[in-house]
C-alpha cells in the first residue's frame, strides 16, 4: 500500500509506503557480493525492466554494455496507477500517491562513487537525470520531481553501488513551497531572483563561497541548516533544470566532482544526501533559481530538530568554507 | 557563538551554536563509569550550580539528596544574554539566540529510564517541567517553551542517564507554527477544538487507539509520520501545559510509564524523541491543545525527507497501534 496521508491539522502530507519494510536493511559493502548487487553487470534482471540506458554498443535492453542505466525503484513512494482515488473526508483525507520513483544507476562500477568517476560519464549521469525528467514533466499526475543522491549508509543508502533516485510525485512537497514562495515574492517586491542576488553577494564577500568555475557556483549558504552543508547553482539564471544544455552538463560534472572531492579530503569520505531543487513541472513561473544542495551527515538529527523543525549547525559556513577552499586544514 | 540565522528565501530560522561541538561524542553506557556521569550522585559540581531540585532533607544546593534536579546546559542552544544585538541586514540576518537551555535529570538512578520510574517519581518530573516551565514563562525574551526527552544513542541522546532538556526560545519554531495555526483556523470555522474532535473519533473509532486512562488518551495520529508515533493527550480541552494539576500530573505520569514501556515490550527498549507541545507562553489564545508526541526512532532519515519535508512512513498507525494493545505480536 502507498497513499499521501493528510495530517488534519498542519495540512502536511506523509507518505504511507509499507512496501518498504521489505527492503533490504543489509548494506552491501565487500566486493566479494558483487554478485549480488542489482546494480552491476549481468544482474540486469534483478531490478524491473530498464526505462533508460546509454549503451553505444547496441546491446539489448536489460542486458550488459550500458553506461548508465535507470530502472523503476522495486520499492516505490510514488506509483503509476491510475486505479487509485482520492479517500477519507474531514479530518481523515489521503490522495493516490501517484507519480513515479526510479533509480539511476551512476555507472556499472560497483566501487566507484560519482566523484570519482571520470567527467564524461558524469556528465552522462546529468544528461539521464535530464532525460527522466523530461519524460516525468509529460506525465498528466506528477506535478514535481525531486532527484536525490544519496550516498553512505548514514545518509539513507540501502545499497552501496554508487545511485541517484528520481521523486515524480503528485504535489509539490513542503520543503519546496518554502523556497519557491520565498523566490516568487522576492520577485514580485524586487524585480529580481534572490538566488541571483545571494550569488553576486557571495562572489563579492567570499567568505562562504568554495567554487567559481565554468558558469557555476558553489558556495556554503549563510543559514547553513547542518555543518558543510553547500548549494551549487548555475550564474545564469534558469528556472528549468530540463533546459540544461550540453555545454552546462559537463560544467555541472566538472563542479561536482570537485565538491564531492573536497568533502572526500576534508571529511575523510563522508556520507552525504544531494537534491536537485528546481520549479514545478507544470509552472511557467520563472522566478525560481534550480540548484542543488548537498549536505554531508556529519552529526544526528535529534529531538530538538524534529519537535521544533528548526535545525541546530554546530560550525559556521565560513569556518567550513575556509575548510574546503584548503585555507584551514586543523579542527 | 550562538545565533539564530535567517535564511532569506524560506524565511526559516536555524540555531547556530558552536560550542555544541565540544560536547562528548561518547555514550557512557557501563555501570563501570557512574563516577564520570555528571548527573549523579556526589557529581553535582560536575554541571553548572542547579536551578531546581526537590529535596526532602532539606540538604544544600549541589549536594546529594535530591529526587529530581534542574541544571543549565553545559552547552546551550540558547542562552541568557542581554548584550546580544540584532546583526545584519537584507538578505543576511540574525538574531541572539536568546532564552534558555536547561536539563531536568529525572532520579538519581544512573540505570532507570522513565517508565522504569515509581509513579510518584514521573510525577515529580513532571511537576519540574511546570515549574521550570512557570520560571521561563516570566522571562521577557522567551516566546516559547518546547521540553523535549530524547532517550537513546539513535534518539540523539549523549548522555545515558536518564534527562530531559527545556528549550526556551525567542520565537516560536515552525513545526509549533504549523500547528498553532491550524487550531486557530479549525477554531475560526467550527468553534470547536481540532484536537478534541481527533479524540473524539478516535475514541470512537479505536483503531488507532492504544489507551483511555484518568482522563489521558493516547493514540497513534492518522498521518503519523514513522513508525509506531504516538500522541498523548488531556481529554479535557486545555491550551496551557503550565496549568496542569496536581492529580493530572499523577495520570500523566501513569500514561507515560504505560505507553513507554509498551514501547520498550513490543519494540525492544526503542530510542526515541518525546517532545511537549503547548502554546507560546505569551499567548492568551486557547485555541490549541497541549499535548505529548513520541517518535521511537525505528528507521532513518535520509535524504528524501530533508529534501523535501516530507516524511515516508513504511508502517501503517492502525497496524502500530494494534501492536501496542496487543492485539498483534508478529511482524
């Protein structure tokens, strides 16, 4: 069973999926399982049949030879079917949680993570994200699609080969409402975007920013939720992930193995969680600013930021910034 | 340093205290180490002076003899601080993180956790929540007041002994603000309390009941978001905590020993959040309803809820809740 489930007083949606408490809660981290992993050469049928792969040898579909390859998650959040009603009334109200949920595969090497694979096949990640997205945008129920890594046992990952998961969900979830009504209003007071504005300030300032290269950004932002949490964004502004060109995939890569390398040095190979943020799927609205985020889960998140939904940041930004521009190296 | 740092697109406010990063990382677990656990007996000096503690021998402050003890945190998320400033402007903001942080140590037991306790003893904590509660009501800064108890290393705990924390705010936090303004507006449109029609059906339902008891209901929510969450609640519509009497903080203390410990049978001694929510205390809105929500902690949190603020719950509340009357006992 998956349904979105109201919470009557904060209008919260939670999504009710019990078919992940099949999951496997093992991670899988010797080499010696390689022959069990759903996501390396030859396990092709493991996983349900592939929606997406590159393969420039013309191999068949769930067979070997692929670069990177996507499949539906065997565990869904959201899930295409079109059976589901809305139920409940008053106090008591859950939607389908319609939508879709796929993972794509990063490459077929079972131990390498995505900073250290070589740019071009980055970039191949990106172009899939980009593909999925697209094909995801066109679908009449999904009104958002969220794509997350993550990476590390303490981030969530259920499966050590190096994977991304692509959200297509029926609602534009909470965490994007905030931002989005934030842009939209700054917009409308301002004329302008206030990503754009943050961005010339941290370029100018310094003290926060980490990278400045090839038409993207990254920067640890001021109200930093966790310790080295960092956001990269295109200079120009785009409101679309999906229009991403050819040029900006591979600048994109470029900057994200740099990030991800300097957390690998500065953090000795921590486990992180990274979002794609951009506007809604069916919004014209070009206020927003996509990015990404990414936050390394260095310390727990306890009570006080579960009851108050506030988050406490024991380092500041600048402190971590200095840290991944290599100007501070003792803590 | 600790501030509270606005992010200028959503608003949000985030704690920014970096003394928290000298806290001991280590769980004392072992008996073996009592004489380093800064909460028991003969350790007094260890905190900083106390700001509460019953005593039925009439000992001195920071001595042994003591039944329930109060102290300041070692390292505050919020502090008292009247030379603290407003700094900074448009889009980099903050505030002092003023207020308070305090510890309420629960016995002088190093091993017992609450449900563990005697009856009167819980009442006593109790009793030490109201009256802390009463002191920071009456500080000019302190706009809410959320008393949390995490139990267990998974929950976020650092120390074993069993303790509870008082935050007392400039602000009230968003998860409060999200269910303050829900009250008020269910109020506005039906002249009635949100709260007390979820009892009500509930009660009237049942399968999401778990106990009915000296005027306390506890049940697991309808969008309870993880597994096995649940909320205690007066029967009795009332919006202030801090106006508890004495014989329901008896019943309170009863309810909490019964739901805890059905955790600790049904789930296995669970880590887990408790947090106390109640209207801000310069408030004279009655609105809201006060009320206890508990979250073991039974899976992780990664990267899709922190993206999106949106929770995935892999178990149903009418499953949980049968767990819990024992009316199940295989999962």
């Amino acid at each position: 069973m998956t349904e979105l489930r109201r919470d009557a007083v904060t209008g919260n949606w939670v999504v009710v999926a019990t078919e992940r408490a099949r999951r496997p809660d093992h991670f899988r981290k010797s080499k010696a399982k390689d022959e069990e992993c759903p996501f390396c050469y030859g396990q092709e049928k493991m996983t349900p049949p592939e929606t997406l792969a590159y393969r420039t040898n013309g191999g068949a579909p769930d067979s070997p030879g692929w670069s990177v390859r996507v499949v539906p998650n065997k565990y869904p959040v959201f899930v295409r079917d079109a059976s589901l009603r809305p139920s409940g009334s008053g106090l008591y109200y859950s939607v389908p949680s319609a939508g879709g949920h796929e993972v794509i595969i990063h490459s077929p090497d079972h131990e390498k993570s995505l900073p250290e694979l070589p740019i071009d096949q980055v970039a191949l990640v990106i172009r899939a994200y980009r593909d999925r997205y697209l094909f995801f945008k066109g679908v009449k129920e999904v009104d958002f699609i969220e794509i997350i890594l993550n990476h590390g046992k303490d981030a969530g990952a259920s499966l050590e080969h190096s994977h991304s998961q692509l959200f297509a969900m029926p609602l534009v979830p909470p965490a994007a409402q905030d931002q989005l009504a934030g842009a939209a209003d700054y917009m409308l007071k301002n004329s302008r975007c206030i990503y754009c504005d943050i961005v010339e300030t941290e370029r100018e300032n310094g003290v926060r920013a980490i990278a400045d290269e090839d038409g993207f950004f990254a920067f640890m932002p001021y109200a930093s939720r966790l310790p080295f949490e960092s956001w990269i964004l295109p200079l120009e502004h785009q409101a679309f992930f999906e229009e991403i060109d050819e040029a900006s995939m591979r600048s994109l890569a470029k900057m994200l193995i740099l990030i991800l390398g300097r957390y690998n040095e500065v953090l000795s190979k921590p486990s992180y969680n990274l979002f794609l943020h951009t506007t809604p799927c069916k919004s014209e609205d070009r206020s927003y600013h996509w990015h990404i985020e990414i936050i390394p889960k260095l310390t727990a998140i306890a009570g006080f930021e579960f009851g108050t939904g506030m988050m406490i940041n024991i380092s500041t930004p600048e402190d971590a910034a200095a840290f991944m521009r290599g100007e501070k190296s003792d803590q």
